[in-house]
C-alpha cells in the first residue's frame, strides 16, 4: 500500500484550478492557428485573432482566459494500491478548489438552484472517481462554463433511429445551439449506456486532444461526417458566419440496452479547460 | 464589413438609428453591467413603481459577471454571457430609455421587436475573450446590489471597447446574414 496525504492532493486540486484557468491546451491553440489560416470569412478570422491573443494573454499574467472559471469538474483515477491518510479524498478535493478559486481571483459561479444564493467558494465540485489498477492517484481538473452546458442536452432515441438518427440530433443540437455557446466550439458526443452514463462518456469524450483521430474507425468516420455538416450551415466562429462552428467531434461509444439508445451531446466552448496531474 | 465605428456613450437615437447589422464599433465612455440576478432586481424595482439605481436613458448594459480582479487591476476578464436569459427582462429596460446591449447569443423575437420600437441595438462581444475585453475596461465602480457579488451593476468607463452590431433597429440580424453567407446545405 502507497500512503498519500490528504494535503498533497488538495495541494496539486489547487494548482489544477489555476493552471486550468490560465493556460489553454496547445492542441487548442493550434486549432485556433489553424482556423486563422482557413476560415473564409474576414469575420471570423478577426475571432480567432481575438482568442489566440486573449488566450496569450492570460497564460503571461495569470489570469483566466473567460470569466466564467466554470463548475469544478474532476475526473479521478484511484489505484486500488493506493491508501489514503488523514481525511478523505473528497474533502482534500473540495478543499482545493475553495483554495484555488480563491488564491486564483477565480469567479465563483455556483449557487443553491432554489435561492440563487452563491456558495462563495466554487464547492461542491462534481468528482468522478473510477478504480484502477496501481498505486498512483491521477486527477483530471475540467472546469466547464455555464453557457455552453446550457446547450448540451441528452436524449433517449429509438434502436430504431440508428446512426443516421444520431447523426441529425448532433446536427440539429449545433444549429439551436448557435451563437450561445462561443462558437468555435468542440462537441463531446457519448452514444449508449444509461441515461446518467451517456453525459458521462460526453464529457470524457472532451478531453481527448484536439485534432486526433478516433481509434475506432466507424466512430472517426462519423465525427467526421457530424463535424462536415456542421461546417456546411455557415453558423461560424461566434456565429458571426464562416465556415468553422466546430473545431472537433468527439464520440465515445458504450453498450446499452437492447430498448434503448441513450445519446447526449456536451457542446464545449473554445475555452475547453482541462489539466491533469499524477501523483 | 463596414469601417469601424466609433461610438460615445450615452447613446442618442440619431446614433442607435445608422447602425447596420455586421458594424463593427468601438464603443467609448460608460456602460453599466447587469445580469440574471441584477436585471430581476431592477425590472422589481419597475414593477413596484421605483426609481432604478441608475439613469439609465440612453445607455448600454453589458451582460457580464466579471471575475475577480488580480491586485493592481481594475478588473478581472470580463466577457460577455449568454444574453437569451436576460430576454424577460430587456423590453422592460427599453422602455425606460435603454439604447444598447452587450452579450452573446441569439435574442427571442420579442426583444427584437422591442428594439425596433424602442430604438434599441444588440451587440456582441466575442465570449470568451475575456482576458482581452478587460484590457478596454478603464475603471470600475460598484453602483448597487454589491451583496451580488460577480452579478453586482458595476458602471464601468471603457475605452475603444469592440463590438459587433447583431441586431440593427431596421431588422436585420448578423446571426442570420453571416449563416446564410455561408451556408453550403
Ligand atoms: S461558454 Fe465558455 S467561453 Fe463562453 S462564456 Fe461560457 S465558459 Fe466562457
């Protein structure tokens, strides 16, 4: 058994929350490189400018690259060999994030549903936790903003509906999601499971990097259709009209049962936020 | 695109009247913040016959809840929110003199129509370059609802502020021209 204590991980949550805020992944930087060159319309080229510079900017001075530092979102992989000492690991993860949001100059966003009333410091976070084997602890921060999990939904299709029934719901989700959720966006599709497990495939869909290709040939080929006719409605970066609404489709696929086929789609924004640590 | 337009705040009708839907502007002087819980605080205020915090005839509300400012900094990024959610309450805002709004995102018909009797115009700035807007926000005052935290009315004095007009008082709607633009279905 490996011993870790409960204050290095709220230590290393802390630094995540910033580090995560701050500094944009390189695979998303070079898709806004990318867009810059190909994007045909001057409009749109003049958004990708704006973020490739904002996105500098917040990476020299610290500070995050949208307001909206977003819900706390963890994905953690506990090795079964590990044992942890001096208080939990849920509690060493919240405290990270009331230390990080608050040291950071982070927005706390997150309020009782009924009253409004802020909780002040970002908690609770939402934490996945997931068994494996070994003796390391892997943390996943994926801060998400509000706006565009507002236009993320999941759906229960008919078997009936198949692939082409996947297909138009992701299309058609894009064009009502329009200009809200920051476009260029990057979209998380999971595809089966339950009703709680296909947003959770969605989600994790997200953190694959930028610009790789689906191992599962069937899935790569239908991110590349989805992410085709979504090109095609001329939406654009902010909506403003061109030819990059999406800069990625990602699928994550998972049996489910013979009555059902469970679709959801987590729509992210360009500041797509993910950092990870080993410990 | 048109050249970039330079515009002072409070805004007259004359100004809202030769904005296009696709003009860029560059927007100068005050604007007020507000969002969900502020705007339910002032259309409140309306409904019970009140003064709002503000005078706020020929002005501009940005849709923002700012983070939390670094010391040495005035303010922290600031860029737009989703503005659909303030559409229950806009109309209510044009009717007492408001000229302009800042977000993201489509409005509802009836916001539009509001706009276009109230003389009204719908900008947006680029959600998510928040780093960057914050650098065109000179000064930052809290003006009410302090209790709200990020959603407090802040008055806020901007300098060349960039923006793009969406929604024109003459009915045009840059989301639907530029989709329409390109469009290859
Ligand atoms: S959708 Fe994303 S980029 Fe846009 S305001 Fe929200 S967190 Fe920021």
């Amino acid at each position: 058994m490996r011993e870790i204590n409960v204050k290095e991980i709220t230590e290393a949550v802390k630094n995540l929350c910033m580090d995560a805020n701050y500094e944009l992944g390189d695979d998303v930087m070079t898709a806004f490189r990318r867009g810059l060159e190909t994007e045909e319309s001057p409009a749109g080229r003049g958004v990708f400018e704006a973020l490739i510079e904002n996105a500098e900017i917040a990476r020299n001075e610290r500070i995050p690259i949208c307001q909206d530092t977003g819900f706390a979102v963890f994905f953690v992989e506990l090795g079964q060999d590990v044992h942890i000492v001096d208080g939990l690991l849920t509690d060493a993860i919240n405290e990270g994030v009331r230390q990080g949001y608050s040291e950071g100059y982070l927005r706390k966003s997150i309020c009782d549903p009924f009253t409004r009333k802020n909780t002040g410091d970002n908690t609770p976070a939402v934490i996945n936790i997931n068994l494996v084997s070994g003796d390391r602890l892997k943390i996943i921060a994926a801060p998400k903003g509000g706006g565009s999990t507002n236009m993320s939904r999941v759906t229960m299709l008919k078997p009936a509906d198949g692939i082409e029934g996947i297909k138009n719901y992701v299309v058609q989700r894009a064009i009502e999601a329009g200009s809200n959720p920051c476009p260029p966006v990057i979209i998380g599709v999971g595809i089966g499971g339950t009703l709680e497990w296909a947003p959770l495939i969605a989600k994790k869909a997200l953190l694959r990097p930028l610009g790789t290709t689906n191992p599962d040939p069937q899935l790569a080929e239908i991110e590349g259709d989805i992410l085709k006719r979504i090109n095609d409605t001329g939406i654009g970066p902010q909506g403003f009209g061109g030819r990059i609404y999406a800069m990625g489709v990602h699928i994550e696929k998972f049996p489910c049962h013979i009555a059902s086929l469970p679709l959801a789609v987590n729509i992210c924004c360009h500041a797509s936020r993910h950092k990870e640590i080993i410990l | 695109m048109s050249d970039i337009i330079r515009l002072t705040t409070p805004l007259s009708d004359s100004d809202v009247g030769e904005l296009k839907a696709g003009d860029q502007v560059l927007i100068n002087g005050i604007v007020y913040t507000a969002r969900d819980a502020a705007h339910k605080r002032l259309i409140d205020l309306l409904d019970q016959g009140k003064e709002l915090p503000f005078d706020i005839s020929g002005q501009i509300i940005y849709y923002v809840g700012p983070a939390p400012a670094r010391p040495g900094k005035v303010i922290g990024p600031a860029g737009p929110t989703t503005s659909y959610r303030m559409d229950p309450y806009a109309p209510g805002l044009m009717e007492r003199g408001l000229k302009g709004m800042i977000g993201k995102g489509s409005r509802s018909g009836e916001v539009i129509g509001a706009m276009k009797r109230y003389r009204c115009v719908y900008f947006a700035a680029i959600g998510g370059a928040a780093a960057l807007i914050a650098r065109s926000i000179k000064k930052v005052d809290i003006i009410a609802y302090e209790d709200l935290g990020t959603e407090a009315i802040r008055r806020l004095e901007v300098e060349d502020f960039k923006a793009v007009v969406v929604n024109d008082i003459h009915g045009n709607d840059l989301y639907k021209d530029g989709k329409e633009r390109y469009c290859r279905e």
